[in-house]
C-alpha cells in the first residue's frame, strides 16, 4: 500500500519578473512526496532545483519580483490539505519551520551571526510550541544532542562562527528538526563538506528520518546520495523534470536521453559503487552547455545536446510519456 500523500506539487512555474519582461525559470514542475519517502531532486547547476524549493517555502529573494502558479498541496498532521502558493504570509509563517521545514547548503548564510545557536533553535521552539524560556532551552539542547553533536551543553552558548563546517550543518539540521517537520526541503546540505563528515552527516539525516517518519525532498548533485537515500528520482533540466522514476528503475532503465548522457558519464565502477554503496559520485557534465533561459525555443531545451535529436525536437514541445511510476517528457516514440 502507498503511504499517505505529505506534499503534492502540480504543474509549478516560477517566472522572474524584470524590467525587459518575465523569465520562466521553473517550468511545470509536479511531483509527490508521501510520508516517509526521500524524493531526490538532480541536474545540474541552474537547472531550477533551489528555485522549485524556495518557491515551495515561499522563500524566493526578496530583491526581486516573481510570479509563482501551480499547486502545492501540502498536508498537515490533521490531514488538511493547504496550497502553499495560496497561503497568507502569516499563516505560512506558522507551518515553516514547524511542519515544513528547509536545510540549505551553506548553514552561514541561515544562521544568525551575532546570537548563540541554543537562542536560535530556542526561539523556533518558543514561536511554534510555545514553550517557555527553560523548556525551550531543554529542548534545544535535546536537539543538539540529537544531531550528535560534541559538548552540546557548552554549544547552546556558543556563536555560529565559534563552530566547526559540519557542526554549524548539524545545528542547521537540530533547527529544521526541533518541531518535528512532517516534511523536510534538503537543499545540498552536505555539498560544502568534506566526504567524511559528509557520509555523517547523511547517515544522521537518515536516522532522523527513520525515527520521525518525515518525508525529504532530497537536492543534490551527488548520484552516490541519491542511489542511497532516496527512492524515487526526478531529473531536472532548464527549469523542468524531464524524467521521473524509482532510484533502482531510474539506474537500471534511465530513459531521457539527458538522465542517460548523466549515467554514461559516469565510470562503470563509480556508477556501480555509488548504486551499492552511496559513495560520493558527483554529477559530471555532459558534453555543451545548458541553454541560456532567457532564449528558449518551442521546443526541447535539451535539443541543442541531444545525440538523438529529431527534426521536430527543436519545434515542438516534448510529450510525456510513460506511466506515474516512471515516466520522460521526450518526442522520441521508443527508447534510444
Ligand atoms: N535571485 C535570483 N535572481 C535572478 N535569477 C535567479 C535567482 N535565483 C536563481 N536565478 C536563476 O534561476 C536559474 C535556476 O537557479 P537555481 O534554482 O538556483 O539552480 P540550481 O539550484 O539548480 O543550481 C538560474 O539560471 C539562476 O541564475
Ligand atoms: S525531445 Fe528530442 S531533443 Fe529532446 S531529449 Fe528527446 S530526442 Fe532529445
Ligand atoms: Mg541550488
């Protein structure tokens, strides 16, 4: 049986306003996440991936204009279900954070500086569990204990510049984690680390979520972490997922000709070892460049790449094909 729906997002298209006109940066995005699932999102750098997040949490800069459509279900513990695009500013501000939390790949640029960590977990507790002052305390050093790290107690009073890459990560996660999100927006949280703190850092997430039951949206470049953590896959490129599937599925049948030069990129034993073992395995590039967005043309963006370009590839929107389980957007009748 498939566990519960946690987040539904449908046909989500982010559109960057400027003076010159509006720039499509995430185009029709849709994807579920059901409770308890680790969903990875991959492709390459300026593919969309950290848009489609902040567009979910309604984090997007403030520097700038945007316009977001689509859906995204969202359901709480109650089991009701609330578009996150709709919501009041105030009535998003109570489930971020609370039931829906984020993780980011630099902790420095989320931490505030200038306030001791066991503040600035505290006060997310006191916000949404309306603690008080010592029992938010208490509970921020759970947290801290939780995420394993060393001395917690003599953290809370620290400052974040007072610690360690993988301890201001592992405070980030102790903050996403303190209300017990029932979902989890991982945005490349180990990139900036090295490989060893790394595999820590991933191995505690996972049981996190094992013991909390969250749902993850897993952003990364790294395939060995999605072989690993996360059981289904969906392929972004300029702005759109491409192909979706189940993570074994996805390794053994890729079907986009994009999540194909992806793999073949990879040499057989990384490709084999980031399968078996989760070892980092980072996402090489395929030969030419990703499109400028702001000079797409009708057809697929992936056109210019394509060793198995059709004339009306360049012409024509990609139908998707396949089924729910797995399923390309692709003009090609068969698989290459
Ligand atoms: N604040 C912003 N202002 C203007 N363009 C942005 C902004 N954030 C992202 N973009 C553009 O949107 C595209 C997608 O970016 P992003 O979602 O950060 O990619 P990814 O996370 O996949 O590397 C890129 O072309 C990027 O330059
Ligand atoms: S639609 Fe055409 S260009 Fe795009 S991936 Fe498929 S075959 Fe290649
Ligand atoms: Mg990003």
């Amino acid at each position: 049986m498939t566990a519960p729906l946690r987040l539904e997002v449908k046909n989500l298209s982010t559109t960057l306003l400027q003076r010159d006109g509006a720039l499509p940066l995430v185009r029709g995005v849709s994807f579920e996440l059901h409770a308890g699932q680790t969903l990875a999102l991959v492709g390459e750098s300026g593919s969309g991936k950290s848009l489609t997040a902040l567009s979910l949490m309604r984090l997007l800069a403030r520097n700038a204009r945007w316009q977001c459509s689509g859906e995204a279900l969202f359901t709480d513990a109650a089991g009701h279900s609330h578009d996150l695009l709709q919501l009041s500013p105030t009535r998003m501000r109570q489930l971020r954070g609370n039931q829906i939390a984020m993780i980011f790949q630099e902790p420095m640029t989320c931490l505030n500086p200038v306030l001791p960590v066991g503040e600035q977990i505290a006060e997310s507790v006191r916000l949404h569990l309306g603690l008080n002052t010592t029992a938010a305390r208490a509970q921020a050093l759970r947290a801290l204990e939780q995420v394993e790290i060393p001395a917690a107690r003599q953290r809370l009073d620290e400052y974040p510049h007072q610690l360690s890459g993988g301890m201001r990560q592992r405070v980030m996660i102790a903050m996403a984690m303190v209300c017990e999100p029932r979902v989890l927006i991982a945005d490349e949280p180990t990139t900036a680390l090295d490989v060893t703190i790394q595999a820590q850092i991933l191995a505690l997430m996972s049981r996190l979520q094992k013991d909390t039951g969250m749902s993850m949206l897993f952003i990364t470049h790294n395939l060995g972490v999605v072989a690993h953590h996360a059981e289904r896959v969906a392929v972004m490129y300029a702005g759109q997922v491409v192909e979706q599937a189940g993570v074994s599925e996805l390794f053994a049948r890729p079907a986009h000709p994009y999540t194909q030069g992806l793999l073949a990129c990879l040499p057989g034993r990384a490709r084999q070892l980031a399968r078996q073992t989760g070892q980092a395995v980072a996402l090489q590039d395929i030969p030419g460049q990703a499109p400028a967005m702001d000079r797409l043309g009708p057809g697929c963006s992936f056109a210019d790449r394509c060793s198995a370009s059709l004339p009306q590839c360049s012409l024509q929107p990609p139908p998707r094909q396949g089924t729910s389980a797995h399923h390309r957007s692709c003009h090609l009748a068969t698989q290459p």
